[in-house]
C-alpha cells in the first residue's frame, strides 16, 4: 500500500464525519501526528527497495562471475593444461586472476548491498509496525477526540438556538392570541354611527355647515323682499299653487323611492352579514379527494354559491347606489322647492294682510276678461303658417317671425315655471284663435297681461315650426346631425353640429340661436317646470327636424332627440355671435320692480325690452318707430323719477 493509498480513506473518513471548518481544523492537526508518520514510512519503503533492488543487482552479477569462473575452470582441465605451450601459460594465469579478482569485488558488493537491504527492511518494518500502530491510534482515539474537540458547546448552542426559538414563538402565539382578543372585541364594539359622529367631530370644522349667503342689492336698490304687489301677485299666485302641488307629487315619489331605499339596504344588510366566516372546514383533511370534492361542492363556500352570491351582491350594490343618488336628488328637490314654496306663501300672506286685513290663504283670481280691439288685417304676402320661413322673413323685413317673438316672449315672462310646459297640450280652440290672430298680422299677446293659458301659446309655437314648409334643420343635414352623435364627448360633438349649422342661410340661423337661447334659458326652470334639456328635445325633436323618409322612426328619433338635447345645451357654442339678432339674454323679461312706495320702477336692464319686441331700427317698419320712440322715452322718464326720487 502506497502513502497515496494511505491518505485516501483518511481524507474521505474525515470528510464523511466533519463538517467543513471541523474538516480545515483537522487538516492542520493531521500533518503533525499521522501525516508524518505516513510520508516517513513512505521514504522507508522507498529506501528499501532501493537497497534490495542493489541487492539483486549485486546478487546477479556475483552469480554472473561465478558463472565464468566455472567455465575458466572447466575449459583449463589437467590435460589441456598440459598441452598448453609454454608461452601460453602466463597469460591464462592472469585472466584466472582477474576472474577471481572481479569475484571478490562483487562477492564484497553483494554482501554489502545485503547488509544495506537488511537495515533498509528491518528499518522498514519497524516504521511501519508504528505506522500501523499511529493509523490504528488516529482512528480508533483521534478521530473520536478530534470531532469532541471541535464539537466543543455546538449542542449546547443549537440547543439554546432552539430554546430561544421556542420561546419566541410561544410568546408570539400568546401575543397573538391576546391581538386576536383585542379584534374580537373591537369587531364586538363595533358601531357605525358611533364611528361617523367621531369622525364629525373630529374634523367639525369640515363638517360645520357654513355661513347662509346674504342678499348683495345691485347699486343701492333697496328692496331686499319678494315683492307680492300688482302687477306680479297673480303670477306668484299660479307659482305658488305650482310648486305646492309639485312638491305634494315630488314628496310622494321620494316616499317611495325611500321605501324602495330601505328594502334594497336591508337585502343588502343581510347579505353582508351573512355568517359565512367559519373556515373550519377549510383545514379539515381527508385521506380521499374525491370525499374532499363532494363535501366541498355541497358547502356553502363552494366556488359556485360564491360566485353566484357575489353577482347577486354586485347587482343589489348597483340598485341601491341608484335608489339611494334618486332618493338624494329628489330629497335636494324638495327641500328647494319647499323653500321657495315658504317664502311665497309667506310673502303673498303678508301682502294679503296688507291689502285686506285678513289672513286667509292666497288663492287665485279668476282670469280678467279683456276685449281686443280689432287689428288691421296683414299686409304680407305669404302666409306665415305651413309656410316657407325665408321667404316670409325675406317679405315682411322681420329677422324673427312676430308669432316665434311674441310667443318666447310671453312664455318668458308668465311661463317658465309652468309645469310640463310644452309636454301638456293647451285648449284647441285657444291655439286656433291665436293661430288665426297671427296669420291677420295680429298680435294677441301684446297686452302685458297673463290672459292666455301658457299650454296654448307654447302649442302655437310648436305648431309653427312643425307646419313649416321646409323644417328648421334642412333634410338635406339630416345624416349629418346624426353621425355627430357618434362622438362620446359634448364639446367635440357641439364642435362638429356648428360646423353644419354655419353652412344654413343667415335667416335660419338667426331663429335656430334665438330659439335654442330660449329653450336654454327655460331648461334652467327644470325644477319646478320638469323641463331639463333632454324633456324638451323630445318636445322639439319631431317638430324642428322630422326624420326623412326611408329612415326607421322608432331607431332614429332617440338621436334625433339627442341632437336637440345637445344644441340645447351648447348653444352659445354652436351658434356664431357676429350675426346680429336679439338674443333671450339682450331681452330680459318686462317686470317692473316696485319700490317702498310702489311706484313702478324701470331699470335699465329693463329697457332692453324695446329690442325683445324689434331687434334694429334699421329693421324696423316706418310705421312702428313713433311708438318705438315713445317707449324708449317713457323708460327713460321713469329711470330719471326714480333717481329723482332716491
């Protein structure tokens, strides 16, 4: 066995029960003790064989000059000695000499080589009787000292490790326990409104309602009440009677909507309390799968009654958002609408009791019969109703047709609470009278006075634009007002119907931004009149642009409507403000406002009623500027008695 051999198992044992800083400790230690044993019985050995392989040498050629002796010795025998010559002689002697010579030498050599081989084996076995002895001593004492050395206290620290690992645990499942508590009692304790009203009162500040607006009078006017005098106390009057019975519908509707509110909420309640939060059987184990998937599937928890309750959920969460934004607009109605229904029952009592000395509640007065006298019959040539509006416009020198002007006119200024105006039909009768009147060149509505039902007057206006020969919007445009309403955003999709619009004549347009300027203002009244924007497209959308034929009526008028409805609202947009015509904002509504002493009182803003009526005096018929003349006079004298008077 080589030393290389000797090593082998001794690095592999080591590695096989150390680990590897035991390992590099040992490796130190080894060199001293056994290591240097091995590597010198290693250059015993090799000191041996050396000696002995001489040894052999020394021995073979020894043999090799016996060898040659014995055929010296057999070649001279006694006979061929004799026979020799005599010269002969001394020569033989010599290389007998030299054998025996060469002989000698070896026979000293071999028997020096032997004595070294001797030592060299003896020296040999003895190193490697201790070799044994120190390899056997490394294994059986050292190995098991040296792994006690270097496992000296790894134990007890892993132990404490351990220990400390365990306590740490322990503490942290008391903590977690004692955590678990704590929650179990905090959800216990738990209390919405406990919770809401700290959180107002932690920020009350936020929360605070803030100071009511006050009344801001405009250049010293001094009047800071709702006036219940003539002339407007018997349009108050109607406004009052109005909102009471809107808000008698209104309170009604919202009752339901709360009732349905509570319903939704307690559905909804009781699917978020649902007692589903037991998880036990979740950590339940069972040798059989096929037993864990048919408990599963049966379980309230499983993936199927999962999903299908939490669709249920997602849907009534939907419903009750609805409900709830529905109860909280119609709640914001009511409380709107309640207010002012309170200031004008209290202002019109107060001006009851001023006037009569009673208190008995307002009611409405009977409408006064007036007689108008006879108008002198039109001097137009073309008719006015089922008629083409350019050519009328054209021929009677008008920008606006008299019966769209003194209808928006009358409308605004008896008609904008009006409820379901323009939605409720009016008398027949009545629409035909004023109809009549209009087409004689008459104008029934002149007189500043509420005789005519508002329903009638708005029926004469719609049925003006719908008995127009060519409607108000060309059927020429139709497709292309309708692929507007492809586009999602309101100011690209008023962008791209003014792009159309500008291309109409200048006379339509001119109705179409006086029109629409109207139905703005009107839309603004939408909490006591239940006209928003979208309620009067559908008013409008048949009459001012009905759909051609070859269209599906039920398809298209939904964007019919949607066209109207966004003219509505974008109509300072949409229609250009470099034509010059009357808009709703230059004519503002003809009420005189009237002071501590009820002189009626003209403001300035007021005199912009001259132009509600004609729109230039460029414009104007000859015959109608001395009355013009005199009306702007007459405001002019009252603006000065009134500053006169302060």
């Amino acid at each position: 066995m080589g030393h290389q051999d000797l090593l082998r198992p001794h690095h592999r044992t080591m590695g096989l029960t150390l680990t590897d800083r035991q390992h590099r400790t040992a490796v130190f230690v080894t060199p001293s003790s056994s290591s240097r044993v091995l590597l010198l019985l290693l250059q015993v050995m090799k000191t041996y064989h050396m000696y002995h392989t001489e040894s052999i040498s020394a021995e073979s050629k020894l043999k090799d000059a016996e060898k040659q002796e014995e055929k010296q010795f057999s070649k001279s025998g006694d006979l061929n000695v004799h026979l020799l010559r005599h010269e002969d002689r001394p020569q033989r002697r010599s290389s007998v000499r030299k054998i025996e010579k060469m002989k000698e030498k070896r026979q000293a050599k071999y028997s020096e080589n032997k004595l070294k081989c001797t030592k060299a084996r003896n020296d040999y076995l003895l190193n490697l009787a201790a070799t044994n002895a120190v390899v056997a001593k490394y294994y059986i004492h050292d190995v098991s000292d040296m792994i006690d050395c270097c496992d000296l206290g790894y134990h007890a620290s892993l132990a404490r490790t351990f220990r400390t690992y365990l306590s740490a645990e322990y503490n942290l499942e008391t903590s977690r326990h004692e955590g678990l508590d704590i929650v179990e009692n905090a959800v216990d304790n738990l209390d919405s409104r406990s919770d809401k009203h700290k959180i107002m009162d932690m920020h009350n500040q936020v929360f605070c309602p803030p100071m009511r607006f006050e009344y801001l009078p405009h250049m010293g006017d001094e009047v800071c009440q709702v006036s219940a005098q003539q002339p407007v106390q018997t349009e108050l009057l109607m406004r009052y009677h109005q909102l009471q019975s809107r808000l008698t519908m209104l309170k009604i509707q919202n009752e339901e909507v709360r009732k349905t509110l509570d319903a939704t909420m307690q559905t909804l309640q009781d699917m978020l309390t649902v007692e589903d939060f037991d998880v036990s059987d979740a950590f339940q184990h069972s040798r059989s799968t096929e037993s864990i998937k048919s408990v599963a599937s049966e379980t309230y928890m499983s993936k199927l009654n999962v999903a299908k309750r939490r669709a249920n959920q997602q849907e009534t969460e939907v419903f009750y958002f609805t409900k709830f934004k529905e109860f909280l607009n119609g709640s914001n109605l009511i409380i709107k609408l309640q207010a002012k229904h309170d200031l004008l029952k209290q202002t019109l009592g107060e001006g009851e009791r001023a006037e009569c000395g009673t208190t008995r509640p307002p009611t409405l007065p009977p409408k006064p019969q007036k007689m108008r006298k006879p108008r002198p019959r039109s001097i137009y040539n073309h008719k006015l109703f089922n008629g083409n509006m350019e050519t009328f416009i054209k021929d009677s020198g008008q920008p606006i047709p008299l019966v769209v002007e003194s209808c928006i006119r009358h409308i605004n200024l008896y008609g904008l609470q009006q409820q379901g105006i323009f939605r409720v039909p009016g008398s027949q009768v009545e629409v035909n009278d004023i109809k009549n009147s209009f087409e004689r060149g008459e104008d029934p509505l002149i007189e500043d006075q509420n005789e005519h039902d508002i329903n009638s007057v708005a029926g004469v206006l719609k049925l003006y634009f719908r008995g127009l020969e060519n409607p108000l919007f060309p059927k020429e445009r139709f497709l292309d007002l309708i692929s507007t309403i492809k586009l999602e955003s309101g100011a690209e999709r008023a962008h791209h119907v003014q792009q159309i619009i500008v291309t109409l004549p200048r006379t339509v347009i001119i109705v179409m931004r006086y029109l629409f300027a109207f139905l703005n203002h009107l839309s603004q009244y939408s909490d006591e009149n239940m006209m928003d924007p979208y309620n009067l497209a559908i008013c409008f959308g048949p009459t001012l642009m009905p759909i051609p034929d070859g269209q599906d009526p039920v398809a298209i008028q939904a964007h019919v409507n949607e066209v109207i409805k966004t003219i509505i609202i974008h109509n300072e947009v949409i229609f250009p403000s470099h034509l010059t015509a009357p808009t709703v904002s230059q004519a503002p509504s003809m009420r005189l406002t009237t002071g501590p002493s009820h002189t009626p009182v003209m403001t300035v803003s007021n005199m912009g009623f001259l132009y509600f009526f004609r729109h230039s005096v460029e414009e104007r018929d000859s015959k109608r500027v001395p009355w013009d003349f005199l009306l702007c006079a007459f405001c002019i004298f009252l603006f000065l008695l009134r500053a006169l008077t302060e």
